[in-house]
C-alpha cells in the first residue's frame, strides 16, 4: 500500500464536511428543489397540501415498481419485462372479475399472485440457466407476457371496475386527506430500505453487486436470493397494476408500456450504479419524486408526452454519464482506491 | 486433405436450422397451400427484409457483448426525416433519399457508440436512453403528422415494388438485404477489423492487449448498427408509402429473436450471417405463416415471446452439451 493510496483510505474512513456535501443526494436534493421551485411558477395552486397531494398521486402508483428495482439493480441485473408484468397481472384480475365472476379481493389475490409469479420465472431461469444475462431473459418474458395478455383480452377491455366503491377508492381514496396509495407507499419505502440498509439480505445485495464469486465464496445464497428479489419484483408490479386499475377503471393489455424505461431510470438517477454493488435507497426515493415532479409540471403547461419521451432518456444517459466523466478530483481517488484494492 | 467431416456438418446450428424450417414450411404448406407459392414467398421476403437488414447489423452488436434496443427509433427517426425532405422537395432522387436516412442513422449511431465506448455507460442504458430520445425526437420533427402516399415522389414509392437493381431479377429490397448479408459476410469472415470485431466478443482483455483499440471497435459496431437501421429506414417508408411516428416499434424484439434463434451468443463472439439470415427468415415464417393456417393475429405476440425464451434456454443446453463432449474427448 503506497502513501497515497493510505492517505485517500484514512480520509474515506473518517468523517469529513466536504465528503458529506459531495454525495449523489445532494445533488438531488438541488433537482428536487429546482421543480418544486419551477412548478410553483407554473401553478399557484401547486404549493398546497392538496396540490402536493394531487401532484404526488399522479406517478405514485408507478414508484411502487421502482422500490425493488433498486434491489435488481443493486444485484448488477435488470429487470425489463416490469410493464408487461404490470399487463399481465391486471389483464388477469380484470377478467377474473368480470369473466369468471370471482370477487374483487379474491380477483386482487390472483393479480399478486401472477405477478409473482412472472418474477418467479424470470428468476427461475436465471439461476437454472446461469449463462444468461439478466437482460435477454426479461427481454423474451417482455415480449411474452404481454403477449399472454394480448392473448387473452385481444383488441378489448376489461371494463367495469369502478362499480366497486372500495376499489376504486384504493387510488382516490384517503384518509385525513392523505391517499391510501401514499400511506402504502410509505411503508413499503421504510420497510424496502431497512432491508436494504439494516439486514443480512441487503448485505447480500451489495455483496452480489460487487462480486458475485467473492459473495458465493463466502456462503452468500447467490441463487436464492436472485430468485427472491425477482419475485419481489414481480409482486411489486402486480401492485402497481392493482392501482393502475383502480385508478383507471380498466383495464387493457397495452397499459404501463415503457414503465420499465422510468423505473429504471429513476432507480438510476437516484445514483445506483447498474454495474451493481452501489448505491444508496435514498437516492431512488429523491428520484422517483423528481422524475415524477417533472412530469406533472410539464404536463401542466402542455408540453407534449414526446418532449417527456426526450426529458427522461436524456436524464437517464445523463444520469450514469455524469458520474463516469470525472468531475473534481474525489471521484478520481475513489476510483484509484477502488482499482488498487 | 481436407475430409467433410459428415457428423460435424450435421451438427453445425445452421443445418439444423434449416432443417427445421423445411419442416416448419411443409407443415404450413400441407395446412395452407397458399403459403409456398411464389407470391406469397416473395412478399414475405419483402415485408421481412429490414429484419434481415437490421439482424445483420445486430449480429455485429451482440458480437462485442452489447445490445441496441433503439435500433426501432433509429429506423423511425431516420425514415421520417428523409420522408420529411421527399414531402418537401418532390423532386428528391431515390438515391440522395436513401442517403440522408443513412447518413442520420450512422449520426444516431455513432452517438450511441461514443456514449457507451466514451462515457462508459452500459449499452442496455444507452441504448434505452436513445430509444426514448429518438422516439420523441421523431415525433416532434414531423409534428406529430404522417407522411402520407401522395406526398412522398412515384420513384420512391416505386422502389419497393421493382427489381431494377438486380436487373429485373429479384425484388430490390430483397436484393438490397442479401448484398449486405454477403458483404457482412466477407467483412466478419476475410478482412482484420471483422476479425477484430469476433476478438473483442470473445475476451476483451485479451484483445486489449494484443493491442486491438476496443473503444474505436463499439463505436465502429454501434456506427454500422445505425447505418443499418438509417438504411431500414428509407426501405420501410418506401415499402409502406407512408412515414408515421410510431414506424418500427418493437421491431427490435423481431430483431433480437432473429439473431437469437440464428445461434449468436448474447455473451459475444459467437455468431455467423448464414445462422443470423435463417433467424430473419424464420420470424418471417412465424409472422406470416401462422396466421395462414388460423393462428390468432393476437397470439403471434406470445409465441414470438416462448420462441425466443425457449431459444436462449435451448442455446444454453446445447453449448453445455458441446463443452461435456469436448471434455469427454480430452479424458480419453
């Protein structure tokens, strides 16, 4: 170990001001400040509690995919087959309901179940079939379950949903004026990042990202964990289709296209690295609300879906571009550190 | 001397292949003779070849270990400008038409290569990135407007349906896709770069340091991905007389699942052109002899899906199979 590298280590173990204000979330914290800042200038009524409230309803049900993507991608996989999940999954409880006439929690039962059930699969083949990426596995489910889906509504709607107060009442729903969706949200969040931050699990997580041998080696369950985060993972889509259909009233299989594109993003924006093993669970949060902020601001002053289409793409490149372009001299010792060990 | 080694031509994937696809085809054609006449033949190969053209470029990618996925925007962003150029100046010859969509394509292209080559971003994210970007880009460049048949020139629309570029022999899109099949063929088999290309796939840091620049070979790869897909650009819009928005979404799917089920390898440097064309012609067949023999319009989707699941695993199984025997082999 040569002197510099034991000055960068000694600096890295202690606690220092500028490290602190140098992390990813601060940066975040900025964005996060700037839209609030600049959808207060479009709307004066955004700085309410039922603005707040309204505004954060409006990509809320999406977040839910977003908490065990971190897991995934914390691991070093991806996971894009989430929005044909989404399909599939309310595709099924849809016409559950209204074609097989089962009541509408045991209908919300079957729709957790088949979701987790698609994450089980994708899982299953991953670990039974270790040469595959991550990648081309869910990208052939991708295809697959929305092909289900197609197949089972063709070019229809499961329509009816909103007859059922309760029901839809899970997405408009609240109580003292806070949504139920948000109440969910929150504790899913909490529990998601103790897991993450405060057990063995998330240990293994990291552990897997950095270096999956390394992990096996030292008696990490490489296998079982893989599988259980994709259920996850499944399961969590198929939450979000439930109040997809809530919010909606409907339900088609063309629905929650893409919304693997803003998951994903949002986990990265948040400063997980995709390459595994980094990362930090508050990060994801700040960034689901930025992204989901902007969205609604924008769509405030009409500009185009398309103009979205660009917004996130752009912020997702930017997002993993920015880190690797060595910005200031800290990121350029951690990585030397990081190449030395 | 070299001997035919029989045992190993029959285990070659792309014999196998083509054996299963003559079957496939006798299968359709005893259900629906319709299938194997000369027409519908051609008109398949004509529909399907910018897979063919866009699976040869994906071929290259997935060589190196990577994917594009924004190949499908690249085709619409590309196609559109050059549909938005013919709709303004009518007089726009075939060739410069083709030309500008190649040359927005290869731009598109070379800005995915140097984001991931440069930037060091995965190429998943990139390219999922680019996707967005491109999508919306073309959106806004024709202002969420078609391109329709009376505004694009007679020349262009007629491209699609004559055979002047072979002669009179074959369709020219369809000659078009098999002149870039062989020229792939030559560049990947005889010449060093395409060698470079297998090099990399195979061990990157092996190539490194047998002092192959790998940074200038993705960007070279994502490059001719998007020259390519320029290129399926210009044919798509002269085959469908219309440019629209959402052109060629999810054609990247079709796209992986050619090269896929064509035997190249998603980890890199395992692949050929003959496998990867017998790929493009076997989704060819799926899209259009399933429906001739009355398979819903709305399953094609989850069959193309179990297919290519199906494939990967079977890949794996097979290639397990193959490092059992040679270990088997080297014991004795």
């Amino acid at each position: 170990m040569n002197k510099e590298t034991k000055r960068v280590l000694i600096a890295e173990t202690t606690f220092s001001w500028k490290k602190f204000f140098l992390k990813w979330e601060w940066f975040l914290v900025l964005i996060f400040i700037g839209i609030n800042i600049m959808n207060s200038f479009i709307s004066p009524y955004y700085l309410s509690v039922s603005g707040l409230l309204s505004a954060t309803s409006s990509f809320l049900e999406k977040a839910f995919i977003v908490l065990p993507m971190v897991f995934i991608l914390i691991m070093g996989d991806i996971d894009i087959s989430v929005g044909s999940v989404v399909a599939l999954s309310a595709v099924i409880m849809g016409e559950s309901y209204n074609r097989l006439g089962l009541p509408m929690g045991l209908a919300i039962i079957i729709c957790l179940l088949v979701g987790a059930l698609c994450g089980f699969i994708n899982g299953f083949i991953l670990i039974k079939f270790k040469e595959l990426a991550p990648m081309i596995v869910t990208l052939g489910t991708q295809i697959l379950y929305r092909g289900i889906a197609t197949m089972i509504l063709k070019d229809q709607a499961s329509t009816g949903l909103t007859s059922i107060t309760w029901f839809s009442n899970l997405y408009w729903g609240s109580i003292f004026g806070i949504p139920y969706m948000l109440i969910v949200f929150i504790v899913f969040a909490v529990i998601f990042g103790y897991i993450l931050h405060k057990t063995n699990f998330g240990r293994y997580l990291y552990a897997i990202g950095s270096n999956e041998t390394a992990a096996h080696f030292s008696g990490v369950e490489v296998d079982k964990v893989r599988l259980i985060t994709f259920t996850l993972t499944g399961l969590f889509s198929a939450v979000t289709a439930v109040f997809l259909a809530s919010r909606m009233g409907s339900v088609r299989p063309n629905i929650a296209v893409g919304y693997e594109l803003e998951a994903i993003s949002m986990v990265v924006l948040g400063g997980i690295s995709s390459a595994g093993g980094k990362g930090n669970f508050i990060g994801a949060i700040i960034s689901i609300f930025i992204i989901g902020l902007l969205r609604y601001g924008l769509g405030l002053i009409n500009i185009p879906s398309q103009v979205m289409l660009v917004v996130i793409g752009s912020l997702l490149i930017l997002a993993v571009l920015i880190p690797q372009l060595n910005l200031g001299k800290y990121f350029r010792r951690k990585q030397g550190v990081v190449k030395e060990a | 001397m070299d001997k035919i080694n029989l045992k190993k031509l029959i285990n070659a994937r792309e014999v196998s292949l083509f054996i299963v696809l003559i079957l496939f085809g006798i299968f359709i054609q005893l259900r629906n003779p319709a299938f194997g006449t000369p027409k519908n033949i051609n008109n398949m190969l004509i529909n399907y070849s910018t897979t063919m053209v866009l699976a040869i470029g994906m071929m290259s990618v997935l060589l190196i270990g990577g994917i594009d996925i924004s190949i499908g925007s690249i085709l619409a962003f590309a196609g559109m400008v050059s549909a938005l150029v013919i709709r303004d100046n009518p007089d726009t010859s075939v060739f410069v038409a083709i030309m500008i969509a190649v040359i927005v394509g290869g731009l598109c292209g070379l800005i995915n290569g140097l984001v991931i080559a440069k930037g060091g971003v995965p190429p998943i994210i990139a390219t999922m990135g680019s996707m967005n970007i491109l999508r919306g880009l073309t959106y806004l460049v024709a202002n969420n407007e078609w391109v329709a048949a009376y505004q694009i020139n007679e020349g262009f629309k007629k491209f699609a349906m004559s055979k002047y570029l072979s002669f009179g022999l074959i369709n020219n899109l369809i000659f078009i896709a098999f002149v870039i099949a062989l020229v792939a063929y030559c560049f990947l088999k005889y010449t060093r770069l395409g060698r470079k290309i297998y090099a990399v796939g195979n061990n990157a840091q092996a190539a490194e340091i047998s002092g192959i620049n790998i940074s200038r070979i993705k960007i070279l790869v994502y490059t001719l991905m998007g020259i390519l897909a320029g290129l399926s650009g210009a044919l798509w819009v002269s085959l469908y007389a219309s440019a629209q928005g959402d052109m060629g979404m999810g054609i990247e799917m079709d796209v992986i699942a050619a090269c896929v089920i064509g035997g190249v390898s998603l980890a890199g440097g395992r692949g050929s052109v003959v496998g990867v064309l017998l790929g493009a012609i076997t989704i060819a067949m799926l899209g259009n002899g399933l429906p001739l023999i009355g398979v819903s319009q709305f399953s094609l989707d989850a069959i193309k899906g179990a297919i290519i699941v199906l494939t990967v695993i079977l890949n794996v199984l097979l290639q397990r199979q193959k490092l059992k025997n040679s270990l088997r082999r080297r014991e004795i």
